[in-house]
C-alpha cells in the first residue's frame, strides 16, 4: 500500500440486505466503526437501499456510498434501470462499473462500460472501473492482454479523466474462497500502474487499484501490505458487520 494514494476499502452488497436489513447493518457497524486517518470507507448497497443507508451515515460523511450499477443514459424508457443522475440524487458520490458480474453474468461489453464511464463522471460521480480475467484466461497466459484490453476500451475517450479508482477481480476468486496471494494482487496491479501511466501519464501514481476477490477479516492486512494495492473491495465479507469493521481497520 503506497503512503501517497489514499487507502480505500468498499463493500460490494451486492442483491443483499432492502432498507430494514441496511438501519440494521449500520446500527451495528457503526458501534465497531472507529474510523482511521489514513483509510476510506465506501459501501455499495443495492439501488432499493441507497436512501436509507445515506440517512444512516448523516453523522460520517467520511463514509462514502455508491451504486453498483449505472445506466450511460441520463432518462429513459429503460425499465430496471438507474441513472448517474439519479444515484447522485440519492445520495451516491461513487459508481461501481464493469464488476464481472455484470460483465459475466449480464454481457456487459467494453463499449457499453466505458459509455456508463463517461456518465459517472458527467453526473459527478466518482467511477470504480473494475477489470479482471477468468480462471481460463489466467491459465493461458492472457492475464495482461485481458487487463488491458479492459482498462484501455474503459479509458479510451478520456484525454484527461477526473478521479476514479480501478477495482483488479481476478474471476476466479470472486465468491469462491480461493483468492489470489499477496504476490498475485501485487502482480497484477503493478502491471494496471504501469498500463494507467502509459494512458494518463503521472495522474496514475494518484490512482487507488483495489484489490477484490474473497477478501476476509484474516487476509485483509496482508493484501494491503502488498505492493501496489491501495485498498479493497470486499463482497460476502462486507455483509457482516463485526467482520467488515474488522477489515476497515486491517
């Protein structure tokens, strides 16, 4: 974790926990929440629960809250669908975008995510880009020819882009218990920094790569020891909030 990129760690709830289950959550993380200096904390819950988790943390606004899911239009006849617009309405100041279950399960394409890119930051939201290859893809050697494939379509029409963070998931270790070492985050990312630079010039050194992929209370200090990772962002672990507070303070 480099001292001169702020440190974030976000939880990703996925289609879990409506409005009661949220007030519960946070009643509860925020007893364990002590907050630290150098560490940001940003939860994503699900649009149904944006509102009550922003009324929830009134009293941290150094507590981000984002959107798991934008669409690239501003309005529509797009049923199912939020808007950058809307989610900042609600009280979101970030975006995840490109997670691999939209990419995997939903057919998200490049194209399409950079498209909701270009939306996060035109409403003002911060975009969390996440980029990452299948187990298939990793065992054929085409870890870096899939990361940059992503992260350049993802940046492609960007000259100088705001601020956004990248989010490295490695597929394979998404849901599955098995996550990458240490030495694999460290990898990984060092190649997105060098990627980033070749893209955006110095602005990459200011750029958090997270790490994301069955990240837990007991691996959580020695993934942020790692070179190159500035934070995490946690799925089923993010649900408990003794365990996540635990993580937040890794």
């Amino acid at each position: 974790m480099s001292g001169t990129r702020r440190c974030v760690v976000a939880g990703n709830w996925k289609m879990f926990k409506g409005p009661a289950d949220t007030t519960r959550f946070f009643e509860e993380f925020l007893r364990r929440h002590s907050g630290r200096p150098d560490r940001e904390v940003v939860f994503f819950p699900p649009a149904v629960s944006i509102t009550t988790a922003a009324a929830a943390l009134l009293a941290w606004p150094e507590i981000g809250l984002g959107v798991q899911n934008i669409h690239w239009e501003k309005e529509g006849a797009f049923t199912g669908e939020t808007s950058a617009p809307m989610a900042a309405a609600a009280g979101a100041r970030f975006a995840l975008i490109g997670h691999s279950e939209r990419r995997h399960v939903f057919g998200e394409t490049d194209a399409q995510i950079a498209r909701k890119i270009g939306a996060a930051f035109a409403a003002g939201l911060t975009p969390v880009i996440c980029v990452g290859e299948k187990l298939e893809e990793r065992r054929s050697g085409q870890l870096e020819q899939v990361l940059s494939r992503q992260l350049d379509t993802a940046l492609d029409e960007l000259a100088q882009p705001p601020s956004f963070l990248i989010a490295y998931e490695p597929v394979w270790a998404i849901g599955t218990g098995v996550n990458a070492t240490p030495e694999d985050a460290a990898a990984a990312h060092g190649f997105l920094r060098q990627r980033l630079r070749s893209t955006i010039g110095s602005a990459a050194d200011a750029t958090p790569i997270l790490y994301g992929g069955s990240v837990k209370p007991d691996n959580a200090a020695a993934l942020l020891a790692a070179a190159d990772v500035d934070g995490l962002l946690v799925g089923g672990a993010s649900l408990d909030p003794a365990g996540f507070a635990a993580i937040a303070a890794a």
